[in-house]
C-alpha cells in the first residue's frame, strides 16, 4: 500500500503565498499519478490540480490557473503545491491524492483516486 503525509497549510494573508507538500512511501511510490484537491464544509471535494507520474504533465483547475504550480521531485515521491496571489475563497482543507493508475491527462474525479493523505488546512484573512 502506498501512504501519503501532506502538510504545509497555515494562515495567511490575502496576497501570500504558502507552499504544500505531498511525501508518499511505499509500494510504487515512485510511479504514481498526483494529484491536490480541497473540501469546505457542505461541499464536495473540489479538484485543484493534477502531475502526471513522469511530472511531465500538468493540470489546473481553472480557479486557480497561473497562481499555482504543482510539481514533483526527481524521485517522484514527493508533489508539491506552490500557492501565489492567495484569495478568500481559497480557504479549505486541502487533500493529496494519489493513484497507480496513470491516464493522460490526469485524472480530476476524486473517486479516481486510491490514497489520501490526512488534510491540511488552509486559511486566508482579510
């Protein structure tokens, strides 16, 4: 099984910038489609964007288009979310997930999804 720990969520202001981080360990970690979406409560879980398991695709949710970045490290076990020009309605918890399966592009249902990490929590004041 393939575990996930992400982290990096906090409170910021309007215009900030924070940076996530996605490390997964285990079986073929080094292989698998990531991906970051994020919930508020009442809400279904929301895509945010998506890194193929070679990082050489990419995808975005249109609401967050040219202010973040995904990315994953040369070993492919960790995914990075690097977060620019925050905004209000970027307020949620925000999930890493993970698949062995790999389509092109990137899957954004997240029922396509095998594993999950715990959540991190996003905040961003005015």
């Amino acid at each position: 099984q393939v575990q996930l720990v992400d982290s990096g969520g906090g409170l910021v202001q309007a215009g900030g910038s924070l940076r996530l981080s996605c490390t997964a360990s285990g079986r073929a970690s080094d292989s698998l489609t990531m991906a970051w979406f994020r919930q508020t409560p009442g809400k279904e879980r929301e895509f945010v964007a998506a890194v193929s398991w070679t990082g050489a695709r990419t995808d975005y949710a249109d609401s967050v288009e040219d202010r973040f970045t995904i990315s994953r490290d040369g070993a492919k076990a960790t995914a990075y979310l690097q977060m620019n020009s925050l905004k209000a309605e970027d307020t949620a918890v925000y999930f890493c997930a993970a698949d062995r399966i790999r389509p092109i592009p990137p899957s954004r249902r997240p029922r396509d999804y095998d594993y999950w990490g715990q959540g991190t929590q996003v905040t961003i004041s005015s």
